[in-house]
C-alpha cells in the first residue's frame, strides 16, 4: 500500500527492504520448513516494532543489532545451527498513517521468497564393542563410537537384561573432543553370576540409536579335592587303604593348579609338577595307622590365587575280611540270603560283597573273583547251595552262604490229532492221543484211557486204544479206534483221559464223534468167476479206492436161472486194497451164479458187482475102485456089514458130494477067492487137495 501504510518492495534471503512515511511500522518475519512439499510450520517467528524515531532493527537469526535506513534493511541471518531441510523466508509488514492523516489508516503487505536448501552434517548410529567375560567384582570396559559425522554431543546410557549392571560413567558423552568415542565402564562387584544383555542407547537430541553388546559374570574361581570320591575325612582301611585316587576340579579362569601335602608324605602327589583345572592321580603306599593331609592350590587367569582344597586320610589297621552273599530267586524282587526259590532249569542270580577284602571266591562253579559283584547261576534243575569267602590283609573270611531250591513243576500237555469226527454207521473214526511239551524233566509214561462216553449207545468196548502207555520221548502217540457197527446213529463224547503220576494229573479231553446212518459203499471191482479143480469155482474181485477196514464182502451163489439167491455162502473182511479170491469148494454138479457184495459192517446197506456166470464146475471122478456093498450112510459108528458077493453088490459112483465134516461109511468088498479074509487093503484119496477125506478106518 503505497503512500498510505507501510509497503514491502521486495524479500529475498539477501536483502531486506521496508520503507514508510513517517508511519509506525510492525514487521512479522517468518521462516518456514518445507517437509513433503508440506509448510512445516513456523521455525522463527518475532514481531518486530519500528516506532517512528528509532533506527535500531532486530531480526531473528541475525548476529547483531543493525542500523537500519527507515527506507529499507538489509542483513545477513546465521544458518549454521539449522538442520538439513527446505527453507523459505517470508515477511509481513504492517504500519498506520497518524502522522499525516487526521484518521489513522493501517495497511499490511506480505511476501515469500522461493525455497532453498541447507544440507548438514549428520549422526547416523552407535557402534558397541564385543562381549566381555569377567570375574565377579572386576570391571568391563565397553568401546562406544558414534557413527556417521556428528555435529552434536552424542548422550549414551545404558540398559541391562536382567537387570543389575550399572553403567560407571552413565551418561557417556561423545563430542568432537573425544572423536565421539568413548569408554564405558560397567562394575560387576554386586552382580551374581551369569549373562546380562547390554542396550547402550545414543542420541544427539534428533536422531537416537542402539546398540547391544553382552557381560558374563563368571565365579572368581574354587578348586575341590577328593579322596576315592570323598572330600574328607575318609578312614579306608587295607587293603581298601594303602592305596586311592585324588581328584580335583575347579570353577573360574583357573590357570594351573600344584599339588602338595599338609601333612604326611606321599611321593605320588606332592612329586608332580603343576596341574590341569582338573584330573585324577593314584597315590599308593598309605601306611597303616597314618594321617595323611593332601593339598592343592591353584591360580587363575589373571594370576591370583584361589582358596587351597584338603583332604584328610586317615589310614586304618588291617581288618578279618567279611562276605555277604544274597540272591534273588524267580519270584523275588530283592536279593535276600536264602533260601531262594527258581523254577526246573532257571537261574538264579547271586549278589556278594565284602570288606576289607582283596579276593573272593564262590563255590560250586566259575564265578569272578572280584570283591563285590553279582551274576547268574546256570540254569539249575535241581537245587544248590552257594558258599562265598573272601580274604586280604587281615585274613580270611568266614563263608556267606545261600541256598537255591529248585521248584519243580513236572507237567506236559495232553492233546489229541483231532477232536471231532463225522462218519457213516459201520466206518472205523480214528484219533491219536498225543504226549507234548513235556516240562521240568518230566518223562514217565502217560497212561491213555476212555473214561466216559455220552449218550449211552457207543459201547466203551467199541473204543481200541493202542500203544498205550505213551513213552518218552514221546514221539509216537498212542492210537483211538472207534468202531461204529451197529452204533446207532446220532453225536456222541468220548471223554479221553491221562494220566502221567504229576502233581497235574489226571488230564481229559472230549472227542465229539458224529455217527450218520450208513452208506452204502461202492460196489467191488472187476468181479469175475472161473472153474478151479473139481467141484470148484474161484471168485475173484478187486477192492476199490474208498474201501477201509469197514468194509466187508459177501460172496453169494445160486443155480442159475433160479430168483432169490439166499444167505451169502462167505464174508470176507477187508483187509487192504488190491485183489482178493474166495475158492467155493464141493460144490454139486450143476450151473451156477455169483456176485459179490460190498457193504459197511454186517448191517450197513450193500453194493453188488454185476451177476458172474453162469458157470459149471468141473466134474469129481470117484476115489475108489472096485465095488461097494452099501452105502452105510453118515453117524457116529458104522451099521452091520453084509457079506461080500451078495447081490447088492455095485460099481462105486461118481461124484458123491456129501457135507464137509460129515462122517461117510462103505463097505467094500475086494475081489478075490470070494473067501479069503482082506488084509492089506489100502484106501488112497486121488484128489487130496479138494477131497480132504481124514480118518479113514477099515472095518
């Protein structure tokens, strides 16, 4: 506003320019941070007053006051602390006309110069030194460095995880004095042992960083010493005491460690050079009755001693020996001393110990002969005491015995082949009774026997038991046969029993045994008929496959042409597969027929070969010559006799059958003076083999 108010000619970061007529003037210079291309806000803001006789102006950012032309200002403004960024500079100008104007008249104007851009110097991370192992109550230093190219004090502290490490120097300032490096120093004397986490945190007031580093805490170091395990007082007495191990270990940097002796000499430890953190050493040579006091001291890392470690020994007068000797039979869960109890061919297992011992020996058999020690015996099938006895320095021990019973339970398994059967009325159903698993040294005979059969019906006789009694080892069983002939049909239980004189005995098992009604078999095969000697025909025919000792044949025989054929004229049983012959003997002349029958016993229904034949005999001629008187006729003693020559004298026939076994007088005469008495007479059979007359008695 021109002539009435303050007025702005121009801004720009290098002059400043405000002009007024003798008006009271206000000037608002503001400096703005462009962030995103977003104003970020005032950054320097003061409200300046140019009252109409002063000259002297004050602008932010400027080192010193300036005498100021009322027509204009210029200036130059320190940047130097501003950070990195877009600025732009801008002012507001203000002022009234009551010096010329008899109405006071105010007017402003403002404007902004174009952006510019300041680029710093910055601080860009924190870098901490490695982890760090100390002993307790030392110090751990810490290297921190700042990053990047600071241009302000970079503050650090410090946080721990777990808490307890405190930072000495806490803050820690790095600055250019120090080339922004330091040391931080972290005190561990009321710390316990472990490992702490470290966050050390920088900041130079803008930007903060982290980093982590880690602090173990370690023991400052303890060494301990054992004799045989123990740290003492220990008494070991001989032969346990004239010799035994030192060992030692330690915690903390420990660096080596010397043996020595407080009390006593023993060459074997106090002889060797510096020692290890940690180890074993045997001392021997301990005399009886002597206290013997061993030493060790040991130094860390760092130089420094740790507390020396004893052990006192004291070494005992020579003992008598003892023994103890335990077992543990098959049933128990603890050794005791006896008796102890195993089953037939168990073990047993056998525990001893002793004191004051060097040796041990245990009787009956190969045992170790350590002091103390346990084993199993053999398996045992009968039972044994056990003696043990030790000896050492002190003597010999009384014996420790046990005893180990062997409990036997003789027993074996009773089983059959198979325990049911289904056969057909007349059939042979056949089991084995079997002798197994035979235990504890059982090997008597087992005695097989029918003890029941139900429901009454199958006859016990009708059940054969052969090879029985069953013998060890028992490889051939003893064998049922259970005939069903005449059996009515329907299921029956044989109920088998054995007995082999155990504890277990007797034992049974049941055989289920279902007898259907008989089927009739199948018919003999190639069944044929053919003459043999006189008044005889051979029969023969060939069994077929499903034929068994069920079976029986019948041979049957009729005239031919005649209608019924009658009873069978002989049974034959079989006997195995293959042929069979049956010779029918003395047979009257004339034609016949046969066939032949199989059938399942004596009532089961049979098959028939086809009819055989017809077929004659051969014809018998007469055994004597001569003629006969009379036919006597059968009896038990011959009738009267007629004299010879009478007039029923008559040729001897031919073919004269009469009944085997019937008993057949003649009376013949031989041809002669007619009056001489016979003698010499002899009667001889021309067919022996078919005939078979026996007895033949003159009269």
């Amino acid at each position: 506003m021109r002539g009435y108010g303050a007025c702005l000619d121009s801004l720009d970061p290098d002059n400043f320019c405000a002009r007024s007529e003798y008006v009271d003037i206000s000037v608002n210079l503001d400096v703005q941070r462009i962030v995103n291309n977003a104003h970020a806000g005032d950054q320097w803001e003061e409200l300046l007053n140019y009252p109409e006789e002063t000259t002297n102006w004050w602008f932010p950012g400027f080192p010193t006051p300036e005498q100021i032309n009322p027509a204009g200002f210029s200036g130059v403004v320190n940047t130097s602390s501003w950070p990195s960024g877009t600025y732009r500079f801008c002012a507001t100008v203000g002022g009234s006309t009551t010096a010329l104007w008899p109405i006071d008249a105010y007017g402003t104007d403002s404007r902004c110069h174009s952006p510019f851009t300041i680029v710093r110097p910055q601080y860009t991370g924190l870098v901490c030194s490695i982890a760090q192992s100390v002993i307790i109550g030392q110090s751990a230093s810490y290297i921190i460095s700042a990053e990047g190219d600071p241009v302000s004090s970079v503050s650090v502290t410090m946080a721990s995880n777990p808490a307890g490490p405190v930072m000495n120097n806490s803050p820690l300032i790095l600055n250019s004095g120090n080339s922004y490096t330091g040391v931080a120093e972290v005190n561990t004397s009321s710390l316990s042992t472990g490992v702490y986490d470290l966050t050390f945190t920088g900041t130079d007031g803008v930007n903060t960083f982290n980093c982590v580093s880690e602090l173990t805490v370690i023991d400052s170091g303890t060494v301990t010493l054992f004799f045989d395990g123990s740290t003492g007082p220990t008494t070991p007495t001989p032969p346990d005491g004239d010799s035994g191990t030192l060992s030692w270990n330690t915690t903390g940097p420990i660096d080596f460690c010397t043996p020595s002796m407080a009390q006593g000499d023993v060459n074997d430890w106090s002889g060797q050079a510096d020692l290890p953190g940690s180890g074993s050493s045997v001392v021997t040579k301990l005399a009886p009755g002597e206290t013997y006091i061993f030493q060790i001291d040991c130094v860390t890392l760092g130089g420094s001693p740790v507390d020396p470690a004893t052990v006192q020994v004291e070494v005992g007068i020579p003992q008598i020996p003892t023994a103890n000797l335990l077992c543990l039979g098959s049933d128990s869960k603890t050794p005791s001393t006896g008796p102890c109890e195993v089953g037939y061919n168990s073990a047993a297992t056998l525990f001893w110990s002793s004191t004051y011992a060097s040796t041990c020996n245990i009787t009956p058999g190969t045992w170790p002969t350590t002091t103390s020690g346990n084993g199993n015996t053999p398996n045992l099938t009968s039972s044994v005491s056990y003696s043990l006895t030790c000896s050492g320095p002190g003597g010999v021990s009384a014996p420790s015995t046990v005893q180990v019973n062997v409990v036997a339970n003789q027993n074996y398994t009773f089983a059959l082949s198979s325990y049911n059967d289904v056969v057909a009325q007349g059939n042979v159903s056949s089991t084995n009774l079997l002798v197994l698993n035979p235990l504890d040294g059982f090997s008597s005979p087992v005695a097989m026997s029918v003890i029941n059969i139900a429901p009454a019906g199958l006859p016990l006789a009708n059940v054969n038991i052969s090879n029985a009694p069953v013998n060890s080892p028992y490889s051939t069983p003893a064998v049922a046969q259970i005939t069903t002939t005449g059996v009515t049909p329907g299921q029956y239980t044989i109920t088998f029993q054995s007995n082999g004189s155990t504890s277990n005995d007797p034992k049974t098992l049941n055989y289920v045994l279902s007898i259907t009604s008989a089927i009739a078999p199948t018919a003999p095969q190639s069944a044929d008929v053919n003459q043999g000697v006189c008044g005889q025909v051979i029969v023969t025919w060939d069994s077929h496959a499903t034929h068994n000792s069920s079976i029986e044949y019948r041979v049957y025989r009729r005239l031919s042409g005649a209608g019924a054929w009658g009873d069978a004229i002989a049974v034959i049983p079989y006997t195995s597969a293959g042929g069979y012959t049956y010779q029918d003997n003395n047979i009257p002349a004339g034609s016949y027929e046969y066939r032949i029958s199989a059938s399942v016993g004596s009532t089961g229904s049979p098959s028939y070969s086809p009819v055989l034949g017809p077929i004659v005999p051969t014809p018998c001629n007469a055994s004597l010559s001569g003629t006969y008187k009379r036919i006597v006729g059968t009896g038990s003693a011959p009738s009267a006799y007629a004299a010879c020559g009478s007039s029923l004298g008559i040729e001897l026939p031919n073919g004269l059958i009469y009944k085997a076994g019937d008993s057949v007088f003649f009376e013949i005469c031989v041809r002669s003076s007619g009056t001489l008495a016979l003698s010499n007479v002899v009667i001889t059979e021309d067919l022996v083999k078919s005939l078979n007359i026996e007895n033949i008695q003159l009269i």
